[in-house]
C-alpha cells in the first residue's frame, strides 16, 4: 500500500490526515508545532519529528500550509532528496506561484499535483465534498483513489498549474459575487426600512433561481449559443437600470449593480440585446 505524509496540521491539513487513517492508509504526520501531533498517534500515525524524516518515508506527500510559496521555502530547505516522490500541494496561491512551485518539483525530479479544496474542514470524507486537482502525468492513475477518499466526487482537471488558479479565482467569484450580492441588497433595503429579517425571508425564493441561472449557464455558455433567449440581455438591463436607479435614490451603496448594468448595457449597445444574458462571456471576451 501507497505510505503517505501529511505536512502541517492546522484545521484543514488534520481533517485530512484523520480521513486519511480512517480510510487505512499509512500516514505519517508533521507540524511545525509538535504538539499537534499528539492526537494523531493514538490513530495510528507515524509522528515525524521533522519534514524530511515524512518525506522520506513516504511516497505521497500531502502539504497543507499557508501558501505555494511557503511550500517552496519548507521544501528547499530539506536535506532529503525528492527524486521519485510525488508533492501534493493543498496550499493555495496564484498563477505565478503555482507556475514557480511547479518549476521547483521538475528541477528536484519530482512529480507535482497541486489541489483545490471546495470543502471547509468538516466536509472532508464527504462522498459529495470536491478536490479538483491539477499533476504530472500519471500523477492521478496512481493516486487519484487516495483523493477521492477525501472527497467522493474530486476529479483532475489537467496538467497545467495555471487551471486550478484559475479555477479557483472562478469559482470563488461565483460564491462571493452570490455574498456581495445578499450584502449589497441588505444595504439598499435597509435605506427604504425593510427589516432585515423581511428580506432574509425571502432569499430562499431568490436562492431557487440560482439553480435556473446554472441552468441557463451549462446549457449556452459551453456550446456557445446564446439565441432564443426567454429573458434577453436587454431585459436583463433594463431592470439592472431600474434597481441601480433605486440604490442611487436612496443614496445606497451602487457600485456592485453599476458594474452588472454597464457590462450588460455596453453589450446591448453592442448588438447582443436579444441574446442570453450568458452571452457576456462571448462579448467580454471579445472587448
């Protein structure tokens, strides 16, 4: 059976080593922080002393600390050689740094994996719970089951390190835009004296037609067809007017809605007004 290492144990990188053992691998343990350690051997880790002493007793080797970056530095300082191993990066970090962390594994003739986390801590072992995954070839043949134990429906989404960043700055819009939007909305309406519990009411109807927006989304934006629209961008602006407007004469926060309208106007103006809303894609694109 694979031996695995998980380096740095804070919320998330324990959670990880716990779903680890649980599902029986053999995984030994390192924290910059000895203490942290302690639970993990009455599960049945092996407690490493130092980084290099898990490393090189492992195959697999799992990092979860702050940043791409700082997995560089803890990396290079090693004395043990990482020929042969292959470095699973759970860290987070940007394009640059993924490219960088990359570049440094090749030069040590290692095989990299790099992993976005789509899960806070307790959903690790979920068989819903989501780690996209980006490696070397080959990389998610040997371990791709070892991922999937830590999430049911984690998949690889390619080699370039580039995609997962970007992914990640993706999805990540999507869920703050979704916050930002109940914030901006709370701000407004509490300008013309609706309680907020009111309005908290009534998010979840609001909430059911996200699902139709993901809906409109996978059905147009992958094929790029964006005709027939039942509600077309210009209908999309003309009520973006009309609740940017609203923001402005209650003398609300405007800039979130200000950035919706003009994006949609400037593609109405551009001839996209009968098409799908989704056809922004298409036209940012293009501008």
């Amino acid at each position: 059976m694979v031996t695995l290492a998980v380096l740095g144990l804070g919320n998330m990188g324990s959670a990880l080593a716990h779903c680890l053992l649980k599902a029986g691998y053999s995984v030994c343990v390192w924290n910059r922080t000895p203490g942290k350690t302690k639970p993990f051997s009455e599960l049945g880790a092996v407690i490493c002393t130092s980084p290099e002493d898990a490393v090189a007793a492992s195959d697999f080797v799992i990092v979860c600390i702050k940043s791409h970056k700082e997995t560089v530095e803890l990396l290079s300082g090693l004395c043990v050689s990482l020929s042969g191993k292959t470095i699973c990066d759970m860290s987070t970090g940007d394009t640059s740094d993924a490219d960088s962390l990359v570049s440094f594994l090749n030069g040590n003739n290692a095989d990299y994996m790099l992993g976005m986390i789509n899960a806070y801590p307790s959903g690790i072992g979920n068989g819903d719970t989501t780690i996209l995954t980006v490696g070397s070839a080959g990389t998610w043949d040997r371990y791709g089951e070892v991922i999937r134990s830590l999430g049911g429906k984690s998949a690889q989404v390619g080699e370039q390190p580039a995609a997962l960043a970007a992914l990640f700055a993706g999805l990540f819009t999507v869920r703050q835009g979704f916050m930002f939007g109940m914030i901006y909305g709370a701000l407004v309406c509490q300008k013309a004296g609706v309680p907020m519990q009111v309005y908290a009411d009534q998010l979840p109807a609001t909430i059911k037609l996200v699902n139709d927006y993901h809906d409109l989304f996978a059905r147009t934006v992958p094929v790029g067809d964006y005709d027939d629209a039942e509600a077309s961008l210009k209908v999309y602006a003309l009520a973006q007017e009309d609740a940017l407007t609203t923001c402005l004469s209650l003398k609300a926060p405007a800039d979130f809605i200000r950035i919706m309208h003009d994006r949609t106007k400037a593609a109405w103006e551009d001839g996209y007004g009968d098409k799908q809303l989704t056809s922004l894609v298409e036209h940012m694109t293009d501008a």
